[in-house]
C-alpha cells in the first residue's frame, strides 16, 4: 500500500482502467479509483508513480484537460 498524505492508496485495489490508443511502447494513461482517491499512472511504466488526486483535484484536473489547459501546441 502506497502511503500519500491525502491516504491511503491501495495499490492491490486497484482496477486500472486504460484511456487513449497510444502504442505499447509510449503508453497510454490508466486511471483507478480506489475509495474516495483516484489514481493514474502511464501503462508504459505500470510499476513507476502512481499520480494521486482527491476527488476535487481531479474534477479540476479533467475540467483543464477538456478546456485545453495541458495542450502544448
């Protein structure tokens, strides 16, 4: 269990989900939803960090993400 100052995140409960059609080697985002944190992590690298967001974090983040916040072109 990965320990993070907003909780506990259990890995083991974890059920990723995968979004986009990225190739294998670039990956792709997963994202799982454990309790009340959420999780998402690159499916190139499923051992590596595990970003974690509380649930106003993440309606923040998908809402920049659909607004064009993140877009680097």
């Amino acid at each position: 269990m990965a320990h993070h100052p907003k909780g506990d995140f259990d890995l083991t409960r974890a059920n990723w989900q995968r979004y986009g059609d990225a190739s294998a080697e670039r990956g792709a985002v997963e994202v799982a939803f454990v309790d009340d944190l959420i999780g998402l992590r690159n499916s190139a690298d499923p051992q590596g960090a595990v970003l974690v967001f509380t649930q106003a974090e993440w309606d923040a983040f998908v809402a920049g993400a659909r607004d064009g916040e993140f877009d680097l072109a």
